[in-house]
C-alpha cells in the first residue's frame, strides 16, 4: 500500500501544507519499515531520536521543501554522537565530534535522520558483502540470492525497500549510480566540487562525489538546491552559483542531443536490455531528440577499470594510513607502534582491503611509480579527453547503467569480457572526469529492475536532470519501488 513517504518531495510538502500529513506521522511511517527490514540495510537506527525531532517539529516552513522528510544516511558520513565506522571493525566505537558540512545542511532544513547505512568496508568495493555486518541483499529478492551493489548498499536497499523518502551515499567509481539500477532507483551524483564532501571518509579524493538516492528525478533536484554550494571546510568545493535546478526541468527535449557508446552497446549480452533501450531510444526519438551512436574506443573503455584500480588504491593506501589502531577505533595493544599498528589492521580489515592496500602500495613504491601510478593517471587524462570530446557535440550521454539485472551472489563473470571491463565499468567515466551522472529505472526483467544513465558536462546539471525527468515520464517509473511496484511503459 501506498503511503506518504512513497510520494515525492513536493507532493509530501504540499501534503503537510494543506495539514494531511505531519512530520511525526511520516517519520512513524518510515520507522515501522525499518523495523521490519530483513535486507541487513542498518549498521545503526535513530528510530527513537527521530521520533523526538519529529515532534519537535510544530512550526511548518512553507518555503522549505524539506522539512519533516525522514532520510538515511551512509554510514561513511561523520555524525556528531553517532557511531561512525563506515562498516569496518577498525572504526567500531569511534563516535565522531562533528557532522559531515551536508548532514549539517539537512538539519538545518529540518530533515530527519532515521538510520546509518551499510556499505561496503571503507566504501572499497561493490558487491555489498564487504561490511562488518555481512551482506546487504537486494529488496526485490526475496530469496536473497541477488546483490543490490555497492559500495552504498544500505542506502540502496533501504529506498528500494521503502524506508526513507531519499538516502544519502558516495560515489567514488560507480557506488550510487550502479546500485540504482540494480534497485529501480534514481541514482545521482554532481559535478565533483558541487557539494561539499566535508565530513565524509575519504576513499579517493580525486573520484569521491557526495551522491545520493531518491525514487523521483524531482527530488533529486530538490536535494541539489539544499545540498550544492561552497563550503569553506571543503577546499575543493565549487564557487560557483548554485542554480535552482527545478526550474527547467520540465523543459521539451526537441532538439535536444544524446551519444550513445556503441561499444558499451555491442559489449552488453542480455538482449532485454537493449531492447528496452533501444525503445527508449525510439521514445525519444519520437519527442523531437536526436540519439545518435558514437564510437568510444574500445581499447580506452577497456582499460578504465585497471586506471580505475591503480588510482583508487594507490589514494585510499594513502587516505587510510592514520587507521593504525591509536587514534580510532578498537585498541588491540602490542610492544611497538608498528606492532599495533599490524595488530589493528589484521583484525579490523577485511581481506578486500588489505588486497586494495597492497595494490596501492606496490603501485606507489619508488621503482613502481612510473609504470603504474603515473601510467595510469596519464591514462585518465586520454579518457576523460575522450568523454570531453564528445560532449562538445551533444549534451549528454545516455547508456546502460549496468549490463543486466543484479547478479546473484554465486555469479562468476568473466574478468577479460568486454562485457565486465566495459558494460560494467564505464560509470567510472563520470568519475575520472568528474562529470554531473544520474541513473534512472528502465523497466524490469523478471521482476528484477534495469535503469539507465545519463551524462553531461561539468555544472550543468540543470540540463541533466530535465533530461533525467523526461526519460522518467518516458518510463512512467518514477516513483516505484519494491513496496510501490509499477510495470513501466517500455
């Protein structure tokens, strides 16, 4: 059954105004919910702290949007009082004293934190089996047999689930982008610099985007007028104005340009898939848009996913150093500080970190360096030249946001396949360029959700989400989930 929190952020605003709904009302809605997950999408849950913001909440802002709207928060977002440990045994205990520049903007918009998310340990990885807790499973299955991705996997499963109205999450190489798709949701993420990434755990700085879910392309643009602007913690954020991104975005797409990577096309395997997309495709064809196939080149596209692993290990070794077992988390002693330091990291990190250390390190070794570190940062700058190139000629990209369905846990995908280096690795494009990319719902295989993503140049996210929001109404999908099931129109 349909309820508020299923509605969009206006639509539940508007609700509240004429006095149907209250935020109390809402955050009990959310709340019964959460407490009925079975999809393990909580590292912690605020249930009684939000209800008591909840009913502190008795003067209704007209002009704020926000206000009252129950949200979850990834749980490598620092929280003042809160456990943080972005789901890694080295980080148990560590109560943070500050809260992250956008947790802060949410409170002072009135929302309301019902619950830290899983994710996958330190944000590394995207299966969502790598937190302390175990694994984080996909809503739409029941069987729990199919991932729901990461490395925001709780965020993801809680909105496709229904938990929350939207979810923040980080988006280093595809950790919101990729889970929306295999979770029916709208997965979205700015021009890096647009949003503040203050309080949030490093992983690779150079890729990390604050990004985040929600079930509406609206509400995405709700979020970014909230959410984007300078922030003088964050010496990489953006100058910039911040636009009000609402404003068009109901604007016709005639005229309106889209590439399609046709070795991304060529590389994909399941033939549902593309023949929703090319019915998308024709869709928007059919309002005036000109979609059109470019050719990438498959030995760059191919070679993303290795430019990818070398960078992002080679940062995060360094990013993750002061996690020596002193200054947070569990103490677990020793003679020595190298001692401890070995102690800490033995016992708190999984086997994928120490994996992804090792690679960073060797990667960053004196003797290493040329052929690695820097071979695959002169690498990034020949793709991100790439991507550049042709968005001087369209205004957006449009391609499959994942190959398929989400796979089962038992899956085994060929490592070489174009198909996995290429279908299942070309959202890190958004990221080495740091370019605004949103993932929307395609339709369903199976009961299982697709989606599809969308691509523009730096700040012009205006433009991206009216285009995100036409494929929307195009998909008739806004707003589904798995309590909130709709058929689509592809």
């Amino acid at each position: 059954m349909m309820g508020y929190i299923d509605r969009s952020i206006l639509q539940i605003h508007e609700a509240m105004k004429k006095g149907e709904v209250t935020p109390e009302a809402l955050v009990s809605e959310s709340a019964k919910r959460i407490a009925e997950d079975s999809n393990n999408a909580f590292e912690k849950t605020l249930l009684d702290q939000a209800a008591e913001q909840a009913a502190s909440l008795t003067c209704f802002e007209e002009d704020n949007p926000l206000y009252g709207i129950p949200y979850v928060a990834k749980d490598n977002f620092s929280t003042k009082g809160i456990e943080t440990t972005a789901s890694s045994n080295v980080l148990n205990g560590y109560v943070p004293l500050y809260d992250a520049t956008v947790v802060k903007k949410l409170a002072d918009r009135k929302c309301v934190m019902m619950g830290k998310s899983t994710l996958d340990e330190l944000a590394m990885g995207g299966t969502g089996t790598t937190g302390h807790k175990g694994i984080t499973y996909n809503p739409y299955d029941p069987s729990h047999e199919r991932m729901v991705g990461g490395s925001s996997c709780g965020s993801a499963a809680s909105m496709a689930d229904g938990e929350a109205v939207f979810a923040l999450g980080s988006d280093t190489g595809d950790s919101v982008r990729k889970p929306a798709s295999l979770a029916g949701l709208v997965g979205f993420k700015p021009t890096w610099g647009r949003i503040s990434r203050y309080g949030l755990f490093p992983f690779a700085p150079s890729l990390d985007h604050v990004g985040y879910f929600t079930r509406y392309v609206s509400d995405a643009a709700v979020l970014l007028n909230a959410l984007a602007g300078y922030d003088e913690m964050d010496f990489t954020s953006s100058t910039k104005p911040v636009e009000d991104y609402l404003s068009e975005i109901n604007n016709p797409l005639s005229g309106r340009r889209f590439a399609v990577i046709k070795e991304i096309i060529d590389s994909i395997d399941d033939p549902m898939m593309k023949g929703k997309f090319n019915a998308l495709s024709e869709a928007l064809r059919k309002q005036g848009a000109i979609v059109e196939e470019v050719e990438f080149g498959e030995e760059l596209l191919r070679s993303i996913y290795a430019t990818y692993i070398v960078i992002s290990c080679a940062e995060a070794t360094s990013n993750d150093a002061n996690l020596d077992g002193i200054k947070f988390g569990p103490y677990y002693g020793g003679k020595s500080y190298q001692e401890v330091m070995k102690n800490a990291r033995t016992k708190g990190f999984s086997e994928l970190i120490k994996r992804r250390f090792v690679i960073g390190s060797f990667a960053l070794m004196r003797e290493n360096q040329e052929d690695l570190f820097l071979r695959a940062q002169r690498n990034r700058a020949k793709i991100v030249e790439r991507t550049l190139y042709f968005l001087s000629h369209y205004d957006a990209y449009l391609v499959p946001a994942a190959p398929s369905i989400a796979p089962k846990f038992a899956h085994s995908s060929d490592k070489l396949s174009s198909e996995y280096l290429i279908a299942d690795n070309h959202l890190a494009l958004g990221n080495f360029a740091g370019l605004p990319s949103i993932t929307v719902p395609l339709g369903f295989e199976g009961g299982m959700p697709l989606g599809v993503n969308l691509m523009s140049a730096a700040f012009s996210e205006k433009l991206l989400l009216n285009l995100a929001n036409k494929v929307e109404e195009i998909t008739g999908l806004g707003g589904v989930s798995h309590v909130n099931r709709k058929e689509g129109n592809l």
